[in-house]
C-alpha cells in the first residue's frame, strides 16, 4: 500500500498554508476583478442604443479616459463593441452583435 493519505493530508496543509499566506492578495485580486466587471457594465449600458467617443464614455461613467481606453480596447479585441466613424480624433464606438447560438443539427435530416 501506498503513502497516498499520508501525501492528501500533506498536501491539503500545504494548500491551507498558501491560501493563509496569500490571503491579502487573493481579496485584493478579488476587489479589482468586481470593479472591472462593474467598468465593463457600465461601459456597455451607456454604449447600449448609442455611439460614443472614448472622452464620452469616459465622461458618461466617471472613469479615467485611460481605463475607458483600456476597456474598449479590451471589449473590441473580443467583438463585444464594434468602432464606428471617425468624429474628430476619436472613433464612435457602439455595442457589438451578439451571435446567435449555434442550433444543433437534428440527427433525423
């Protein structure tokens, strides 16, 4: 037989230890990660229906210019918002079309 137990308690000590350690860090990463979502959110409320400069979403949030940037950048790399005309120096931006689910073929066709 093998040591097996003795190494799932060793290991699950281990675990508990790190997570102990690393607790600050884990709430920290945890905090960013909701006001992220809640950036992103609001990003896309304001978009919802309208076009908008990187300086109107900035303004329309609350946000910093630069995060805005960030995110829109972030949003069209992944096609969940679309850059639209060029107003001035800045493109309009707009809400992405969501894809339709892939319907699965009927075995019976």
């Amino acid at each position: 037989m093998s040591d097996a137990p003795t190494e799932i308690a060793a290991d699950k000590t281990a675990l508990k230890k790190l997570k102990a350690a690393r607790k600050e860090q884990i709430a920290a990463g945890t905090i960013r990660m909701k006001e992220q979502r809640r950036a992103v959110k609001a990003i896309k409320a304001h978009l919802e229906g309208a076009e908008l400069t990187v300086p109107e979403i900035a303004a329309a949030t609350g946000l910093p210019g630069s995060e805005v940037l960030w995110y829109v950048a972030t949003l069209k790399k992944y096609g969940e918002i679309l850059e639209g005309p060029k107003d001035g120096s800045y493109f309009r931006y707009r809400l992405g079309q969501t894809p339709a689910p892939i319907a699965e073929a009927d075995p019976a066709e």
